[in-house]
C-alpha cells in the first residue's frame, strides 16, 4: 500500500510512492528549492506528473518526471525502474553523478526523447560505465570520458588516446591533436 496519502497523491499506486522516495533521498531532494516538503505527496511536486492510466486500475501512477534543472544530486536509484508507466522522463541540467543498469528497463517511450534526458549532467562513470540505452541520446562522462561521437568508447580508450595526444611534439605533427576529448571526430589517420 502507498504511503504517499497527501494532497494529491491520495490514490498513488505503492511501488511508483516507494520510487519518489527513493529519488527523494538518493537526489538529496531536501536541498532542492521546490518540492523539498513533498517527500509524502509526490503528485503535488511541479517536476512530477501523475494520472490514471487504465480506467480498471483505481490507483494513479507518476506518469512523467520534469527534473529539468531542480537542482538534484547524485545517483539515480534502481528502483527507477519500476515506474512502468512512465512516458516522459527528462533529468537535464542537473548533477546526476550515476545511473543504474535498470534504467533500461524503463518504458521505451520514457527513453525515446528527441534530445538527451541528461544533458548537462556530470555523470562520472570512472566506476561504471554508462548503460548501453543511454549512449544513443549522446550522454558522457566527464571523468576521464570521451565526448561527442566517442562517447562510446571505454574509459580506458579514451584515456590511450588522451595519453597519445598529450606527447610532445604532437601538437604541431599530427592534425587531429584537438581532438583530446572526441578521438572518433578525428578524420586524420
């Protein structure tokens, strides 16, 4: 049963209450500008947006999460996962340190914007890399990652190509020596 029973989070379904929770805790949302009194009533927060999604179903589900720019911090929970009715999902300009292999399992739709969801986010992924459905919408690490069209690469081929331009002599040799953090946008050979 839902422990989100407030304001209008009163027919809130308990695993998508137990995920707010989560995100509120692991994103420190208690240091947020907005929503940091919603721990119990995520439906009230502007970032979240609830509704019904089968006229069976008498429960009410977070239906897209807005987090552009709350200033939340860290890792995202794997319990993200659960939301299965998710159809929007937008965690740009923020600080979200990690993300969980589970993001994956997160509704197609939820990960299928037209633009990053994680756009200006530090994601370090110096201790796992990131998961395979998030590299198409062009996220990177900035931990020693590779950027642009080689955000795919390993940390440890970003860093060879890293250590291969910063050699002397280099710079003035070789014309893709700009090319320090994007080796796979070097047209050189």
């Amino acid at each position: 049963p839902s422990t989100c029973t407030v304001g209008k989070s009163g027919q809130l379904a308990g695993e998508d209450c137990a995920v707010w929770k989560d995100l509120f805790h692991y994103l420190d949302a208690y240091a947020w500008a907005e929503c940091a009194d919603l721990f119990y009533d995520p439906c009230s927060c502007k970032y979240v947006e609830c509704g019904f999604v089968h006229p069976t179903d008498p429960s009410s589900h977070i239906v897209a999460l807005h987090f552009s720019g709350p200033g939340a911090h860290g890792a995202l929970p794997p319990s993200i996962s659960q939301l299965k009715h998710l159809s929007a999902f937008d965690f740009t300009s923020n600080n979200i340190t990690a993300l969980p292999e589970t993001i994956c399992d997160l509704p197609a739709a939820a990960l299928t914007n037209t633009t990053c969801f994680l756009v200006g986010n530090p994601l370090d992924c110096t201790q796992t890399q990131l998961p395979m459905c998030v590299k198409p919408c062009g996220a990177v690490c900035t931990a020693g990652g590779c950027m642009g069209s080689s955000s795919y690469l390993t940390q440890i081929e970003c860093g060879v190509w890293r250590e291969l331009t910063s050699q002397p002599g280099w710079q003035q040799a070789k014309p893709c020596a700009a090319q320090s953090q994007d080796p796979c946008a070097c047209d050189g050979k």
